[in-house]
C-alpha cells in the first residue's frame, strides 16, 4: 500500500505555504511578538480567504469536512512560517467540539459562523489534557462554571469559549459574559496567545447534544498531533536556515558547511526529524479511520517530535554559532515555538506515559 498525499493534499499545502511568504515573514512575525498582539488579523483573514476555518466543518454547516490530515498540512506550514494564528483553537478543537457534542442549535449558530471566519474561538482543555496546577480547574453547577483554567489557547479575543470542567463535561461560554475575566499568559513564544481565564458564576451552554468526554478526548488527540506538525515544520525551517548558513559562513578561509562535524550535525537533525513526518500523517489518518488507535498514535506523534524538535532547535542554533542567539536572524521564533508546542496538551513524559496506560504497561494514576 502506498501511503502518501493526494494531489489535491499537494496543492493545498502548496497553497497556504505561498500565501504565508507573502502575509508572514519574518518582519510581520517580529512585529506581532514585540506589540504582543493576540493574533494577528491580517494573517488570519488571509487563511480565512482559503478556507482554512471551516476545513473541520460538516459540509451542512458551510464548512469542507475535510480530514485532520488535511488540517495536518496546514498546521505544518503554519510552524514553518511562526505565524501568530488562532488556528488550533477556532479551526480544528472548536469545530470537533460542537460537532462532536454540541445541540443541533449550537451547531447551526456556531459552526457556520466559524466556518466563514467571523468569529475566534479560544479553547481551556489544559487541566484535563496535561494535568491541573494547584489551584486551577472548573467547577460546574446550574448552567454556571466557577474556577479557573490556565493555558487556554486563542481566548484573548474569542468570541465563544469551549470550556472543560473538572468531569470531563464540555460547556459554551460567550466571550464577553459577565463574571469571565482574562488574564493574558506571557510564555516563551510570543506568537501564540495563552490566557488564564477565571470564572465567578459564569453562565454556560452545556454541550449536552451528544457524547460530551468522547469529544473532549478527540479534541486533546487532534491537537496534539496539530502541535506535532507545527514542531515538524518549525523544526524543518530551522535545519534549512542552518544549512543555508552553513554554506555561507567561512571559518579558516572555507564555508564551514565543508567541515565533516558541521556536515555530520545538519545529516543527523534531518535523520531525526524526517521520520516523524509519517508517524504525524499516520496519526491524523489514525483520528479519522481508526479510532482505536487514534489516542496512541496522537500520544506517540506528541511525544516523539517534541523531543526531537528540541534536539533540532538546539542543533539548528549551535550551527549558526554566537549568531544563533541574536534577534537579527530571528531563529529565536522557531526555537520557542518548539519549546511551547512540547509543553502544550501534555509534555513528552506525561504522553508517554497515557501512551504506556493505553498499552497495558503501567497502572493508570
């Protein structure tokens, strides 16, 4: 069997990687991080101009319904390009959630106006994806959430929330409600908007329109492989800037790509990082085809590329020497970008070992 991207999956990547060099280099991102904008608008609308919103979206609600896979090739190239995008939150964990457990009343409200692009939906899954700080978590009772939820993703400007609570029930919040308070997160990597969000008797829609903690588990298994494809393709960004600086900077009157070390760190970062390509594909074809396996492989594509994804940050900057560190290359995005991206839904340690429960290894906590 042959196991490989249509020719439609080519264009499409193609496709958003043209229009992301033309509304996101370098510059833009540098001018998203240092004004700490939430998102940047103009980036997202041009996605919005391709689609890229409603990819998840059922067809019936104005949507494409295409396969985490396709979402898979976005998120690749939006880690490539660094760029500052509520993607991951309104384009992929929203939908999933609504069309997984939302009322046929929130979806026809919801999920079209996602589709188009009109609204930002932030997502706080943190504390049931990578495990409650002291202090954090949500409590519902009588339509009302209390309690607070740290790391969630794209709700500085969300005009819906899909909240988690503590069992595992999903709950819309609007995103001006009353007694909801947002406390913007600072983290290594400015071009990702984290938010801490506090509730006092906030009124919330429950997700009451279908199996609420089986959505909750596929969203946690989508979004950790779309993080693994973003550290996929900001990891391999990272390898071309350092061959390409390899080639040009001299030491001793020779590039120093021509010395055997340099030469040795650039091949063994491209053998690293390259095999996780398949077992990232495999994944999301594993979300939307087998849904037996789908937690593991999530689990084993997260855990697998943020490891390797730090080696190749590391590498990639130890190549391009005292240069690596200065803001003038920028290669400082990329490399935080990893470093957030493994931390996010769980880092490698806790996956490995939700991966080593679902095999029958360990004991469950």
């Amino acid at each position: 069997m042959e196991f490989g991207l249509s020719e439609d999956q080519k264009l499409l990547q193609e496709s958003i990687r043209g229009t992301l060099e033309r509304v996101s280099p370098l510059e833009r991102v540098r001018k998203a991080a240092e004004s700490r904008e939430a998102q940047a608008d103009d980036i997202w609308q041009a996605l919005a101009e391709l689609g890229v919103p409603g990819m998840l979206v059922p067809e019936a609600q104005g949507g494409m319904g295409m396969a985490l896979l396709d979402a898979v090739l976005v998120s690749e190239m939006l880690g490539r390009f660094v760029a500052p995008t509520p993607f991951i939150g309104t384009a992929v964990l929203a939908p999933l959630a609504l069309a997984g457990a939302g009322t046929k009343a929130q979806q026809e409200t919801w999920l079209p106006k996602l589709a188009a692009g009109e609204i930002v939906a932030g997502v706080a899954i943190s504390e049931k994806a990578s495990g409650a700080r002291d202090g954090a978590g949500v409590a519902a009772s009588g339509g009302k959430l209390s309690g607070k939820a740290l790391f969630a993703l794209d709700a500085a400007t969300a005009g819906i929330l899909i909240v988690a609570d503590k069992a595992g029930g999903l709950h819309l919040v609007k995103g001006d409600a009353k007694g909801l308070t947002k406390v913007a997160l600072t983290s290594i990597d400015l071009t990702r908007s984290l938010t801490e969000l506090q509730f006092d008797n906030v009124e919330a829609e429950a997700l009451s329109g279908g199996d609420a903690q089986a959505a909750l588990r596929r969203m946690i298994d989508a979004g950790r492989v779309m993080l693994a494809a973003d550290v996929l393709g900001a990891g391999w960004m990272m390898i071309e800037k350092a061959v390409a600086y390899a080639g040009e900077r001299k030491q001793f009157g020779r590039v120093i790509g021509s010395f055997q070390a340099v030469k040795h760190m650039c091949a063994e970062m491209a053998s690293e990082l390259e095999p996780c390509r398949s077992l990232v594909w495999y994944a999301a074809h594993a979300f939307d085809t087998m849904p037996d396996e789908a937690s593991l492989m999530a689990a084993h594509a997260k855990s697998l590329t943020g490891e390797v994804g730090r080696f190749v940050a590391r590498t990639a900057t130890e190549v391009h020497g005292g240069m690596g560190f200065t803001d003038l290359l920028g290669l400082h995005y990329w490399f935080k970008r990893i470093g957030l991206d493994r931390q996010l839904l769980g880092s490698p340690e806790r996956v490995r070992h939700e991966a080593a429960v679902l095999q029958g290894w360990v004991a469950a906590d």
